[in-house]
C-alpha cells in the first residue's frame, strides 16, 4: 500500500507515502548529498525504490494489484521495472533515456512482485509506467497512483488492495490545489492518505524543486518532521 504523486505550479512538489510491513520488506532509509530515497535489500542486492535525487529525478515502485500483475521472464527487448528505478535513482539514466526504454523495450515487474511508477524529473516531466498496461506521458498540473493500474479502466475498484480511497483522496486535494501547492500542503496531503496497522505508513516524503531539500516524517507522525538538502 502506498502513494505517490506530483504537483507542478510554482514549485515542482513530489510526494510518497510507503506503506509496508516490516517483516516482508527489508527496507532502509538513505540520504546522501545526491541522493534520498529508500533502499530495499532482497538476498544480497540492494534496490534504490522510492526517491529523490539531487537532480530531482523522482522514481518510486509502489504495488501494482490489477488483472495482469505484468510478471514476466527476462530475455531480450525486455526491461525490469525495478532496475529503471533503480538506475534512474542512481543518475545512471536521464528521463529522457527512460522513455525511451519505456517506449522501445516491454518494461516488466521484477521478482517478489507486481509494481508500476510515477516517474518526474525536475522540469516537470511526469512519466507513468504500467507492466503489461503502457506508458503514459502525464499531462496537466497533476499526477497520481496507489496500488491499481490507472491506464486502464478497470471493470470494479472495490479491490480492498487498490487503495482506490486513498487515491480519489490525494487527486480531489491535487485537483482542487492552485499554483501554491507547496510542502506543507503535500504534508496534508500525504496525512490524509496514511494507513495504520500491519501495512501502515513508515515514511512519507514531500520533495521541493524550489528548495532542492526532502521534509520527511517516520511511521505516520507529522508532528514530528525532518528536513533533509540535496546538492
């Protein structure tokens, strides 16, 4: 379970919320001069998921629960999803080189499970990436996901696992949001859609463009915030 999403207006704001269980999902919290994000170890490799770069390249995984979870083997014209995050994370791919991945290979959801990503760069660029749905360049002031594909239009959104709430939550604030949606306004945003419990809230993050800095807040506590600079 969890949410991401972009406002462009006079800052460039990105968002998420991770949700998870601990006791599944093996995760830490990395902040470096160029780089916040959160890192998840399977066996004995570590994956860059959620994040912010110093050059403000958002990429993010959250689940994806859908019809076709997008699962398929490796081979030739065909691109991990969680390797295009990772990568883009790390600075080793440029927007402009993932779309172009995105439009020329079958991006597929890698192992442990079925994933999509809202990916933003700092000029604004809002890219949407769904195994075995397509990709879509998101236009307007706004984009958003949770946990169901958005390309398609599903038959039933009662899926308890689609988040669907959660998601109609965060798009009425975008929509309804001026030019001034700034990081205080993603910190509401980002507490109306927290989730407790086994799957609840561990991290939430709002990203300025204007500022290039991270405000962070840890197991659904926005009483008590973090700042974190890039550059």
């Amino acid at each position: 379970m969890c949410t991401a999403f972009i406002h462009r207006g006079n800052d460039l704001i990105c968002g998420y919320s991770l949700d998870l269980d601990p006791a599944v999902w093996n995760y830490s919290i990395v902040r470096k001069k160029d780089l916040f994000s959160v890192a998840i170890r399977i066996g004995s490799t570590t994956y860059y998921t959620h994040g912010v770069n110093a050059d403000g390249h958002f990429g993010n995984l959250p689940y994806m629960n859908g019809t076709d979870t997008g699962r398929r083997g490796v081979g030739p014209g065909r691109y991990r999803i969680d390797l295009l995050v990772d990568r883009y994370l790390r600075g080793r791919l440029s927007y402009t080189e993932v779309l172009d991945i995105a439009n020329s290979k079958s991006v597929i959801s890698g192992a442990g499970g079925s994933f999509h990503s809202l990916i933003g760069d700092g000029e604004g660029h809002m890219l949407l990436i769904e195994p075995s749905y397509g990709v879509r360049e998101m236009r307007g002031d706004y984009a958003c996901v949770s946990n169901f594909p958005v390309i398609p239009t599903l038959p039933d959104y009662s899926n308890p696992f689609y988040g669907k709430e959660r998601y109609d939550a965060a798009v009425g604030i975008l929509a309804a949001a001026g030019a001034d949606f700034d990081v205080a306004q993603g910190r509401e945003l980002l507490r109306a859609v927290r989730q407790e419990g086994q799957w609840g809230t561990r991290l939430s993050f709002v990203y300025s463009r204007n500022e290039n800095a991270m405000s962070y807040w840890l197991n659904g506590d926005f009483a008590q915030g973090e700042r974190w600079q890039l550059g």
